[in-house]
C-alpha cells in the first residue's frame, strides 16, 4: 500500500473534439502529470492559465475519466467520484434556491444523515467559517467572501478526507481573501485533512502550503515542485527574506515557461474522423 494519501502517475488527459471537414482532433490538456501527495498535506498547484490545473482536479475528484495513467487514493484507483474527497470549485458554485444551511447541509443529504446530525453538523462548519447570523440567508444576499465560506462549510460538511480546491478565494477582494486564507489554515490545522489547492497567486501559494507544484504550460505538466521551509505560523506581512527568495524562484519558474509557451506547439492530430 502507497505510504502517500494520493499518488498521481502519469496522468494525461485528452479531449477529442471535431475539425472542419470532419478530421477528428485530440487535444492534449494534461501530459504525463506524475504526484505524490502526503496524508495531511497542504499542497498548492499554479501554472499558466489553460495549463490544466482544473482537469486536472477533475481527474482526482473522479469526475472525468483519464485518457491515461492512473490515480490512486490510499492505493486504491480512482474510478469514479466519491465523498471522501470534497470539492471548493472555481467560481461559488451554491445552490442559489437553498439557504446557507441547506447549502452546507447538501453532502449530508446524500450521505442520508439523521435530521439532527445534520442540524448539529451544518451548524458546527456555519461556525467554523464564521455565518452564524447567516444561516438562512440566501447567496444572493451574501458578499462573496462570505459565499465562499458557505462554499467550503459545505465542502467541510460531510467530512471528506481530501479537499480539493480550485481557485477557491480568486473572486473576492484582497483583504477577504487574507482573512480566508488564515481560516483554512485554521480549519486544516484544527482537522489536518489533505488539500490540494489550485492558485493564480504565488503568494497565496507559499503562504498556504507545505509544497508548491509549478505546471508548465499546456499541455501541463508538473515542472518543478518547491517545499515551503517557512515556520508556521507564516508572517502575514509577507515580506521576509525566505519570502521573497522562494517567490523569485516560482515566478521565475513561471516566466520561462511564458516565454517558451509561444514555442510550444499544441498537439493536435489530424486523425481521419470515424
Ligand atoms: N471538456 C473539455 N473539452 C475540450 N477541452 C477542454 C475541456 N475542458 C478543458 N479543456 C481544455 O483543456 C485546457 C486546460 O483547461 P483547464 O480548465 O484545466 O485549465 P486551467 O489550468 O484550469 O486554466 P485557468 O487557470 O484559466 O483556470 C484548456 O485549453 C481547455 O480549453
Ligand atoms: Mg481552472
């Protein structure tokens, strides 16, 4: 058995799609991506837009198969989506028709929980991410900071292992999104659960995690990946010396890659449409 909470190898994902004149092309999002993710690790993920950071948590949360390589959880395969692993996807993503409550509340429905067990659960995580006074609230009446929150209680809810989180905090100004970093940190120091966490921001990035994986441009794969030596808890103000030298190092990482972008031709191949 894999001494790893998640083992990624040699994951590559294609999608086929339709030319003009009927030829079938095969695109490239992800190529031979290769992982390993400890049990309660932070681990962060950026890379140049459309490199495949999302197909690529598609692929952990088992909602789309692999074209090829494979996944393994706890050494088992991912064959399919499972509630051992919660997503905080890109954008909000609420339920717009259920209040906050019945938002967090949604995991726990599936799981068919007891009626107090849910109110006790969803009441404990509307705490945890500080709503109390929005319980019955809709998202339309919350700031997006605060739906955010809503997003990952309900992610927290129904007690996954992993947590899985795309660009989670991208939409919300910059002292919320501050404010939200140091709740997860909070919440993952009070339940130690693995996430990975895909991130625009080389700052969020080495102020969240234990490792940052940098992805090359598309088709993605992993680059280079940095352990973050900082001690916790990390100074807010950003600015020390092991600060800026690791920030350097991925920036730096992510701008060769820029400049070679251009180079790098998509695959695409033109095979005979059947
Ligand atoms: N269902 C799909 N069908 C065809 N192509 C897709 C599909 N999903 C994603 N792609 C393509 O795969 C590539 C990677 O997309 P993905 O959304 O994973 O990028 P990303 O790294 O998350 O980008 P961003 O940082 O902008 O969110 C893109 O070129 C995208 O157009
Ligand atoms: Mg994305």
């Amino acid at each position: 058995m894999s001494e790893n909470k998640i083992s990624i190898e040699n994951a590559c994902k294609y999608f086929y799609g339709k030319e003009r004149r009927g030829a079938a092309s095969k695109f490239v999002a992800i190529r031979n991506v290769s992982l390993d993710v400890r049990e309660g690790e932070l681990l962060s993920i950026v890379g140049p837009s459309g490199c495949g950071k999302s197909t690529l948590l598609d692929l952990l949360a088992g909602l789309e198969p692999l074209s090829d390589g494979a996944i393994y959880i706890d050494g088992g395969k991912v064959t399919g989506p499972d509630l051992r692993r919660g997503i905080v996807l890109q954008g909000y993503a609420l339920f717009p028709w259920r209040t906050v409550r019945e938002n967090v509340e949604f995991g726990l429905e599936i799981k068919d929980a007891e009626k107090k067990e849910m109110k006790e659960t969803s009441q404990h995580f509307i705490k945890l991410v500080g709503l109390e006074d929005f319980a019955d609230k809709y998202p339309h009446e919350l700031s997006g900071g605060m739906r955010q929150r809503v997003a990952l209680a309900r992610a927290l809810a129904y007690g996954p292992e992993i947590l899985l989180m795309d660009e989670p905090f991208a939409a919300v100004d910059a002292q919320t999104r501050e404010t939200l970093q140091e709740e997860l940190l909070h919440i993952w120091e009070e339940t130690r659960k693995t996430i990975i966490f895909i991130t625009h921001s080389i700052d969020e990035a080495i102020f969240l995690s234990d490792r940052v994986a940098v992805m090359t441009s598309s088709p993605g794969s992993i680059k280079s990946i940095l352990s973050v030596d900082i001690e916790r808890p990390r100074n807010s103000d950003r600015a020390t010396a092991e600060f800026s030298s690791l920030r350097r190092e991925i920036w730096s990482l992510l701008q060769n890659d820029a400049a070679r972008g251009d180079e790098i031709e998509q695959e695409y191949c033109g095979e005979k449409a059947v």
